[in-house]
C-alpha cells in the first residue's frame, strides 16, 4: 500500500445522500481482477448515459474537477455491499481522500486497506465545503493526516478524528497482514485458551 | 452462477467460469470444505450457515459478504468485510476491530395477520433510517422478534446493514436452541449440554445500557413496500407515494424527487396501483422453507399475471419444499422454480430485470440498477410478492389471504 502524503488536490463535491457502492461500481463489473484497472468504471451509470457517453452534468465529467482526487460526499457515502470494488474504482480514478458527514461502515474500512482516507466531519462542515466547491468549481482542498486537518479555500482547518492504528498504517502505508503475522504467539495462544473454553467446536 | 442449471460449462464467460474453478482448486488444495455446485447442500451462504448448524450463539463470523449479519440471528456477532480483510482473516486468524456501539431495537406486540418479519424490519429501516444503525450493533429485542422463528429472525438480521448496521443480533433462546438440535454442524451429546450451559449465558441482562434505542409497536405494522432507491423509502402498502415537496430540508427534496424519477412514480399515486411486470422470490433475506410456505398458500389456486420466479436459497430448501409440493403449487400457478441461489437479488448472474421494468421483490435491495441498469425493485414480503404476480400490481395481501 503506498503510504498516505500530505495533499493538496482539486476537490469535487457530490451531494447525494446514501450514495452506495451498487453506484460506485456495478454488480455487473465485479467479474474482473483487481489489476483489469477499475478506474474507468468509476460511477459509471452516473457518469455515462446508455451509449457510454459522458453526461456532461456529472461532476467528474465537468472540466473543472477533471483534476479531483478528493470527493467531498454527503451522508452515508459507500453503503450496501462489502465489495471492495468500490474502493478500487475511487482509487484507481485518482480519488485519495473522500470527505463526508458518515460512511458506510465495510466501505470505510476498505478505504484504509487501499491507501484512500475517508474523512467523517460534522455534516455542517461538509456541507460548507460543498457549497464553497460548487460555487467555484476546481477550488483545492488541503488534507493533511499527520495533522488530521482538512483545510478549505477559506483557510478554515477541519480537524478529524481517526483511529490510532489506522493513521499509523495509512501514514506507513504498512502492511497489514505482515504486522499482524508479527503478533503470531498471541493469536495462538488466544486461539488455544479459546479452544479450551468452547471445547464443542 | 445460473440458477438454470448445475453445469460449470454454462457460465459460458470463460473469466468467470474460472472464478468457480478457482474456488474448487484451491478449497480442494488448502483443505477447506466446500459445498460445491454439485452438492446438495449448495446455496446462499447466509441461508447455508445456519441450516447446517454452522453458525451458533457467541460465534464471531465473518464473511466477504454486507449480509453476513443474519447469522445474528441465532445469537452470533456477524459481520461484512472486504477481500483484503478476508484475505486478513485466513492469513493471520484474526482481524483489527475498534469497538461498535450498542443499539437496542425493541418491537412489541403481536404481528396482525399477513405481517410477516419482512415488514417488521423494513419497518424498523423506514423508522431509523439507512444509516440509523452506522457504527453501531444492533441488537433486536422485544416480544415481537422473541415471537418469530429462526427463519423470520433470520430476515430481521439480514437487512441490518440497510438500516447502516455491520452487524444485528437476536439473543439465544429456546427458540434458537430448538432450531440447532440435530443440525449437522451443531455440538453433540455432552458437548451440546456443554455448549447450551454457554449459550444461556450470552442474552443481555436486564439493566444492560444501550448507546440508542429505538421502540416499535407491532400492531402498527402493517404490509410494506418500498417505493424508492434506498430500503428505508418504505411505507404501508394502504399508503399513496409520497411528495418531496414535503421533505425537511433541499437536499433530501432531491434525493426524493431523483428517487422518484428513477423509479418512474408520481407522488399522490396510491401505492397499491403501482403495475409491475415482474416478480422474484428468493434472495438472501427470504428464500427459506417458511418463507416458500407462506408464499405457496397465497399462490395456491391462482395465477400469475406477469413472469415470476421463486429462487430457493438452497439445496435443501428447494429438497423440502419439493418433498412438501411446493414447487408443484408454483409451478401451476404459473411461476418459474428454479436451482438454488442469488439470481435476481443482484445484477450480475443472468438473472435481470430489464431496463425500465418494474419488479416486486422479496430482496433486501432496491438501490439504483441493482437488478439490472435501469431497472426499479420494490422490495417486499413474500406474500406480498405473490399477490403482486397474481393481480399484475403491488397489492395488499391481507385482501388474498383466505380463512
Ligand atoms: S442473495 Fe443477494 S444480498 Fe444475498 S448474498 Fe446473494 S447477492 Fe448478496
């Protein structure tokens, strides 16, 4: 996973509440490998009508956020189903931070698996910045993780909260499953005191 | 997979037919147990797990799947993950957590009759909405869901993610204890005494303190069906659709009006002449032998108006049901029965709506192009999906029901 930097990128706004990940990717993709390249696929019955044109009204199709690697998304975002999918489409279109008052809770842990941080700030603050971003569109955002601190194009900070560990991970872009091989005693020693306890299974 | 037939060779999409192959070189290569497309136990996971006696009280289970949380229904914390943490899991045996929230959904009273545990949680996600349950555990209680069987808490937990849930709950009780007697997987002999003495302790006590709770009546239940783009548009079937201009606030008007033009429904309409042209019945949520009972009482002497299909969630259930006559009483009254599985829950197997179509449907999702692009899912009890084949449009089943 490559590690999370300090970013300062276009950031394009999407208010939809309960956007879920049937809309980020459709069921009808999820056939591919992971290295087929997801990117394109992004949105894609938002993003392109019937003929596979661009609608030209949806924000990522807009020249303004050609450049976006921030989302900034209402309530909810990537609810529904765990695939991970979802977060490989975001990622692989560039997107590295998404920006919303709540997430869905599988798809926020699948943004920390691929190196993509998802933001939960007070739904005042996001729908703010969307106001800002859609009254002049191709406006930056900064986000900064070591900090924990989004900063909008008025130069007012957000801070954010966000678990201990997964900053960690996400600043070393560390491996997961090397670090928690790392910790192979205590998981066997938990799974035989386990065992011991519920003989029957 | 098709649930048209068995045969690996017709997945005729070379990358997918490998998908399978893969599954069965490497469960065969690492020793895993594999209930494959040849056994008659194949299925719907979450409809597998439990029948088998696999999931169990106090188990942590978890699978690549947002539905995982119906194995709560007997008492287990069940969650959804994504690839890498499963790859996670089978690397290394355990997975990093931080601590859920507890929410206490209590429903109380007695279910009228054609109320079934479908209206009782699409219910509950009409009253506390599609994230109402985010970062929380839900635990459903109350004497309603103490009332229903396995199966219908099954429903129940299922659709916890939809309220925004990772996982929901129903405590262990005799009900649960009854159902996992002689199951295949489930302890026995001594280790089943051993097991029980466990599991009687696990309930919630009392005085337990809760982060959020919420209350239904059940008497306030009524048939319901969706009539938007995310499961908590939901109403009672007697309702009309209903009117953005009545939304709180400019951005749920949107999403409201955008809902309703998805779904091609003007507001004011009375929900009970909305046409259909379709009708599924299977899915993750409700493909069980009881869920096939009540629906084959309703289809019982009558016909189809609009193609239907019944799906069972698995082998043994299409097994049962076809040992009961089920399968017959479709069958005439004009709907397809099919080999189990996930069909037309999802848009990604063959089984589609078309662009445009409308389809009642006893699946836990009615999110924009989930059955097919372009196509408009209202999600209902199966009764309620029978008697929508039956007349051609969503229909109050209390008016079909029979002495
Ligand atoms: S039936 Fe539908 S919701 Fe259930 S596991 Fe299959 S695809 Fe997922």
């Amino acid at each position: 996973m490559e590690p999370f930097k300090p970013l300062a990128a276009v950031a394009a706004p999407l208010p939809l509440p309960n956007v879920d990940t049937d809309q980020i990717i459709p069921a009808r993709f999820l056939w591919r490998k992971r290295p087929d390249g997801w990117g394109h696929l992004l949105f894609h019955d938002l993003r392109f009508d019937d003929k596979g044109a661009p609608k030209p009204l949806f924000v990522l199709n807009r020249p303004e956020y050609s450049a976006a690697r921030i989302l900034v998304a209402e309530r909810n975002f990537g609810c529904g189903s765990s695939r991970e999918h979802a977060v490989w489409a975001l990622h692989d279109y560039g997107i590295r931070c998404v920006v919303a008052p709540s997430f869905g809770d599988i798809f926020f842990n699948n943004c920390m698996q691929n190196g993509l941080l998802p933001v939960q700030l007070p739904a005042q603050s996001v729908a703010g910045l969307i106001e800002a971003l859609q009254q002049a569109p191709g406006l930056q955002l900064g986000v900064d993780l070591e900090q924990q601190c989004v900063s909008g194009p008025d130069g007012v900070t957000h801070a954010f909260a966000i678990d201990p560990f997964r900053k960690e991970c996400l600043l070393a872009g560390a491996d997961e499953v090397a670090f928690t091989l790392g910790l192979a005693a205590k998981i066997e020693a938990f799974e035989q005191s386990y065992e011991r306890e519920l003989s029957w299974l | 997979v098709s649930t048209l037939g068995r045969e690996l060779a017709a997945i005729n999409e070379p990358s997918r037919r490998s998908m399978v192959e893969d599954l069965e070189a490497h469960t065969r290569a690492s020793g895993v147990t594999l209930f494959g497309l040849q056994d008659r136990r194949q299925g719907i996971v979450h409809v597998v797990g439990p029948e088998q006696g696999l999931s169990q009280p106090g188990m942590i289970i978890v699978c690549g799947d947002s539905h995982t949380a119906t194995h709560g229904a007997v008492g287990a914390l069940a969650f959804g993950i994504g690839a890498s943490e499963v790859a996670h899991v089978l690397a290394t045996q355990a997975l990093w957590q931080s601590k859920a929230k507890n929410m206490r959904v209590s429903v109380d009273g007695v279910l009228a009759p054609g109320v079934h545990a479908k209206d009782v949680i699409l219910a509950i996600i009409a009253k506390i909405g599609a994230g109402g349950g985010s970062g929380h555990v839900i635990e459903y209680a109350g004497s309603t869901i103490r009332s229903l069987s396995i199966e219908g808490r099954l429903t129940v937990c299922n659709m916890s993610i939809e309220a925004g849930a990772r996982a929901g709950m129903v405590a262990p009780d005799d009900t649960t204890y009854q159902y996992l007697t002689g199951r295949p997987y489930a302890p026995k002999g001594a280790d089943w005494d051993k097991a029980l003495a466990a599991w009687r302790t696990l309930p919630s006590q009392d005085d337990a303190q809760f982060d959020r709770e919420a209350h239904l009546d059940a008497a306030e239940i009524t048939p319901m069906v969706t009539w938007g783009t995310s499961p908590a548009a939901a109403a009672p079937i007697t309702d009309l659709v209903p009117d953005p201009a009545a939304a709180s606030d400019a951005n749920s008007r949107q999403a409201m009006q955008a809902a309703l033009d998805y779904m091609g429904l003007r507001p004011g309409s009375p929900l009970s002449e909305i046409a259909v042209n379709r009708v599924f019945i299977g899915s993750c949520t409700n493909s069980r032998i009881e869920d096939l009972r009540a629906a084959a009482k309703i289809a019982d002497g009558r016909h189809a108006v609009v193609p239907a299909m019944v799906v069972p969630g698995s082998g043994l259930v299409k097994a049962q049901a076809e040992a009961e006559g089920l399968d017959r009483i479709f069958r005439r009254a004009g709907f397809e029965w099919r080999e189990p599985g996930c069909s037309m829950c999802v848009g990604m197997n063959g089984d589609l709506v078309a662009p445009g179509d409308r389809c009642a449907s006893t699946s836990n999702r009615n999110f924009v192009g989930r059955q097919g692009k372009g196509a408009r899912t209202h999600l209902v009890s199966p009764t309620m999906a029978v008697a929508a084949a039956v007349t051609g449009k969503l229909t109050d089943v209390r008016q079909l029901m029979r002495p």
